[in-house]
C-alpha cells in the first residue's frame, strides 16, 4: 500500500549497483544539485564497526551533503530488509519534513527491492523468543535444531546450512511465533506489503574489466588507510561468526592473515578476488531484479551525473 504522506510527493531517487562502480559519488553529487539527503541501502554499511572494510562514506562526503542510516546498528543486532525498509521510510518522510530530497543508495539488491517492490509482511520474532531459541541452538548444535526445524519448515531447513545460525533461529522463531513455516510467508501465502513510495532508479552497470580493476583499487586502498588494524580489533571482541558483519568482505581474507595463516600479500589478493566474486553476483541480479530502472553502462563521471540529473527533473 502506498504511503499516504509520501503518495503525492516527488519520487524516491534510488541508485544502486555493484560494488565499485560510482554509485555512491553519484548519490552525493545528485543529493548536493537537488537539496537532498543520501539514505544508505548496503547491508554492511548500517553498521557501526568495519567503516573502513565496508567502504562506508567519509568525512568530505558527510561535508557536502546529511547522510543517514549508516554506522547505526550494533554489529550484534541483525538488520533485516523488512527492518531496514521500515527505517528508510522513516528516513524518507523525515527528508520529506525538513524539504529535502531522499536519495536512497547501495548494493543490496534485497534492500532496494523492499523498497521499490515491496516485501512479505512476515511478523518480527519477539525478542525473548529469539534468545530462547539462540540459547537452544548453541546447547544442540545446528544438525541438531536444524533437524526440528525441518519437522514444521522442511522447505527453509532443507536449503539452509546446519551452520547458519542466524537464519536458523529465524525461520524457528517465525514457525513457533505464527505457527506458520517461514517458507509459507515467504510464497506468497500471505499478504504481501507493496511499495510504500513512488521511485525513480538508476542502476550503474560499468563494463566487468572497469568494475573488477577498480574492486582491486579500492580493496588495496583499504589497507593502506587501516583496514587490517580494523579488522583486528573487531575480531577481538569474538563476535558469533554468522552475524551479518562477520561476512564483510575482506574480513575473512584479512582474518587469515593476523592468524598466521597467510602472508599479507596474498591476504591482499585474496581480499581482492572476493570484492570482485561479489560485484559480479551484484551485476548479475541488477541486470535482471529491478524492471523499469534507467541503466547506464558507465562509472560515475562528471557528465553522467548532469545527464542523471537532467532526466530527474523531468520527472518533478
């Protein structure tokens, strides 16, 4: 259902794309032209640890123009779309109030697809439930809760890993909290949030070669401003290894190394086949998830920010 304070308002302008490809210079030279507010749509950046690692934006960004929704959660509180569209919307109408545009921005196909598609209106686990059932998994054992799992949700348990303890715990917690299977929810067999505001999408999708050597750019970039010092202390506060920021990319790569289990330049090396194993699968589900997005086959550019820019105001 459309958001009665957002209907007749200008659209949302959303941006997203692989990682590397200019999508958030875009946002903040658009958000600088039009009076706005960038909203973060990346998954890792919500988050307060990793700024470096996941490449969340700094100073001279948050110079030029507000940023919002990133570095808010506690690494030890998932982020889910569901929850992270109902903080957007919130993002979305506070902009509104004070006169400024939103641009929403990032790669989190699912965020953005919340957001212009809508999403299952599937009901938050209480918080006491979760803890019980957090509980439970670390006395049994993920085979173990796993197999009950799959006594009422065999669809959820059968593609999940014993080893995923988040997902785990939450499609548990879904079945005895609604005494429904998450994977009922998730089919359709409920009611179904549509998208709550108006948007206008731009999706960045640079040639691979372009994309992929800027990846190795900016993954080297990290270390050298401090992303292995980051990357130590974070994983000394020996955080539960399926929490969300546990799979930023590089923290692995990087964690091999200050185990002695690798030199730093193949940590490096690996880091960077990671980032660029990521962007492709980003390329990949923004080329066919988001219809009716404008889409440029370039980074980001000086003119390509005009020629965006000039398209928007068509529209307002």
């Amino acid at each position: 259902m459309m958001d009665e304070e957002l209907e007749d308002a200008p659209p949302v302008i959303v941006i997203g794309g692989p990682t590397a490809s200019g999508k958030s210079a875009l946002a903040v030279d658009l958000a600088e032209e039009l009076g706005g507010v960038v909203i973060n749509a990346d998954a890792m950046q919500v988050y307060r640890d990793l700024p470096i690692l996941t490449a969340r934006p700094g100073e001279a960004e948050c110079a030029r123009v507000p940023h919002r929704l990133f570095g808010m959660i506690d690494a030890t509180d998932p982020c889910s779309a569901g929850r992270w569209r109902d903080l957007a919307l919130a993002a979305i109408r506070e902009s509104r109030a004070e006169g400024k545009h939103p641009v929403v921005v990032g790669g989190t196909g699912l965020y953005l697809k919340a957001l212009c598609d809508g999403i299952d209106d599937i009901p938050a686990v209480p918080a006491a439930l979760r803890a019980a059932l957090e509980a439970r998994y670390d006395a049994e054992g993920g085979f173990v809760f796993r197999a009950a799992l799959a006594r009422g949700d065999p669809q959820t348990a059968g593609r999940l890993p014993p080893t995923d303890r988040q997902r785990l715990v939450r499609a548990a917690g879904v079945l005895e909290a609604t005494g429904r299977p998450l994977s009922a929810w998730q089919t359709g067999a409920t009611a179904r949030m549509g998208p709550a505001v108006l948007t206008q999408t731009f999706i960045l999708l640079p040639p691979r070669e372009a994309i992929y050597a800027a990846c190795d750019t900016r993954f080297e970039a990290m270390v050298e401003q401090g992303a292995l010092a980051e990357a130590q202390a974070f994983l000394a506060r020996g955080f539960d290894p399926s929490l969300p920021l546990m799979k930023a990319v590089g923290l692995r790569e990087l964690g091999r190394h200050l185990a002695g289990e690798t030199a730093l330049e193949e940590a490096i090396a690996e880091g960077c086949r990671a980032t660029r194993r990521y962007a492709k699968r980003q390329y990949t589900w923004f080329r066919h998830q988001i219809p009716g997005a404008n889409t440029y086959n370039a980074q980001h550019s000086e003119s390509l920010s005009l020629e965006i820019f000039k398209k928007i105001r068509q529209s307002y």
